[in-house]
C-alpha cells in the first residue's frame, strides 16, 4: 500500500480508558473510546480492532501501520503484542526523548507520551507559547514554548481522582455528583463536596494557568484543553480558547509521520 493511502491505527492508551482511531490520509475516520482492563488479552484487543474497523468500513488487512502512546505499560505491551499477531505490523511507541521533539524535562523519558503526542499535535495546529490542559485521570499543564520546545509542567488530581479519593477515604460523606453548584455555600453535604472539587479544581487551574503565562512571560499565550472531563470545566475557564478532544490521536499521526524520517 503507497504512503498515501496508508492507515494508520492509533492508541492512547490511559490509566481509565483506551481511546483508538483509525487514520486514512492523515484524516481520522473512526474513533472509539473504552475503558482500560489490565487483564484484556491480545486476542481481546483483536476482537476491538475487528469491531472499530467494522465501524468505519475498512478491512483489517489493510491496516499497514500501528502506533502507541501508553501511560499503562502492561497494557500497551499487550496491544503491542495484538498489532504484531493480529495485523502483522510492528508498532511505534511514543515516548518523550524521539528525533523532532525538543525535549525540556531533566529527564525526557519520564514525560508521559500522552502528553508528548498533545504538545507536538497542539503546537502543530497553534503554534507557541502554548499551554495544554488534558482532563483525564490526572489533570495536567504542559507548556510549550514559541519555537515547539516543550518546557514541562504541572500535574493535579483528576476531578473524578479526587471524588473517589474522598469517598473511600471517608467513611460518611456520599459519592459526589460532578457538577456545578449555584451557591458558593453548601446547604447539603452533596453541595458542599461540589463546590470542594468543582469550584475548587477551577480556582485551582485558573490560578496555575496564570502562574505559568508568567514564566513562560506571555500573559497572553494560548490555552487549550482536551481530555473526557474537559467539556464540563471549560465552560468555567474563560482562558481556554478551544476544546480539541482527539489531540493525542493526532499527536500519534504526527509523530508516526516524523518517524518515516528517522
């Protein structure tokens, strides 16, 4: 198959879901998103692939390229596995110390490739500086400089991470609803844990947003977000310009793009 009727498989692989798409032309055409089982098998995850395949028209023998970005290791080695057997295709894992990717944290290998594949993918479609917050287990910050240099960042709790956290570790407080209180007082003791996580987590992100515009020395510099959560908390964060909910999927085309080059 010519490179330019390549598909290209993608995995973000996360600690709470798994989300893979498939690529035709640079152009993502189907796109699924499950939840990460550390006891799933290879033939398991060939069984998924059959079924998003089947979802957008496309005959798993034509897949010719797969790649990788993991933040769960067992399970990307075992989808590794399935891209080898299943499709017969050697996968690229995404990692923080790849040629084209100018690298900032002491050491580059410990940046999560979830958020490689969002600072390479962001700068591409915004250019720098550039902060990226992605919603998910955790919430993290990176921070992208004008030239595409990646600087580091910042990592909190996710807001469904903290909600658990505090029901299992109090023995009398109820499991939170995930929205947004009117009331900056509680009158209930479901109210009182939203306005602790919810209007908590915003002040918290609007005063680190502000604190990293000003080592970076651009009170100005563009704010993104993605990730599952980040639909319910942008709304409340006026510094965010856009949501981009594929912004690690197309970080791995990206990258597997470059990677023709090495």
């Amino acid at each position: 198959m010519s490179d330019n009727s390549q598909l290209l498989l993608a995995f973000d692989v996360g600690n709470t879901h798994i989300v893979m798409g498939i690529f035709r032309n640079g152009d993502l055409v189907v796109r699924r998103r499950m939840s990460t089982q550390s006891s799933r098998t290879s033939d398991e995850a060939g069984v998924l692939v059959k079924m998003l395949c089947q979802d957008g028209g496309i005959d798993p023998a034509q897949i010719d390229a797969v790649a990788i970005a993991s933040v769960a290791p067992k399970t990307g080695m075992v989808i590794g596995e399935m891209a080898e057997s299943f499709l017969g295709c050697k996968p690229l894992f995404v990692h923080g110390e790849i040629p084209g990717f100018a690298n900032h944290y002491r050491n580059p290998r410990a940046v999560g490739a979830d958020r490689v594949c969002d600072a390479v993918a962001g700068f591409a479609k915004y250019g720098g500086p550039l902060l990226i917050l992605d919603f998910g287990t955790a919430i993290t910050f990176d921070a992208i400089e004008h030239d595409g240099a990646y600087m580091g960042g910042v990592i909190m709790p996710g807001i469904e991470t903290s909600a658990q956290m505090l029901k299992t570790t109090t023995a009398l407080l109820p499991e939170a609803r995930l929205t947004f209180p009117e009331n900056a007082i509680g009158k209930t003791t479901d109210e009182s844990i939203q306005i602790g996580l919810m209007t908590g987590a915003v002040f918290s992100i609007r005063g680190i947003i502000q604190r990293m515009r000003d080592e970076l020395g651009d009170s100005d510099a563009t704010v993104i977000a993605t990730g599952g959560m980040a639909k319910i908390i942008v709304p409340h964060l006026p510094e965010v310009k856009s949501i981009e909910p594929n912004l690690v999927l197309e970080g791995i085309r990206i990258i597997h793009q470059w990677s023709k080059l090495w």
